[in-house]
C-alpha cells in the first residue's frame, strides 16, 4: 500500500505536511506528492480536508 493524492482534489493546503511522521510529503506545483518514504500510516488521510489522500 501507499498513499496517493487525488490532485484533482488537492487544494494546496499543507495539513498533510504536518501530520507526517515521516515526511514523506512534499509540494509539488501547489499540490502535495507523497514520496516513497511513506509508511502507510494513514495520518495524512485522517489530516486532509478535503478527503485528497487514500491509502491504495
């Protein structure tokens, strides 16, 4: 598993960002891209606003 961004969903606003433990999260054109350092913890799934991110 890992997670995924729905950019078509991504709003830019970096909540994800803060909730990585391992900052697997970076911004890439105004939008989040999550990196291979995700450990599928799912805290930036609980953290986004606008329901973006899943676990696939």
């Amino acid at each position: 598993m890992a997670g995924k961004v729905d950019s078509e969903k991504c709003v830019g606003c970096e909540a994800c960002l803060g909730a990585c433990p391992t900052e697997a999260i970076v911004m890439k054109e105004g939008k989040a891209f999550i990196t291979d350092a995700c450990i599928d913890c799912g805290a930036c799934v609980d953290e986004c606003p606008v329901d973006a991110i899943t676990l696939e």
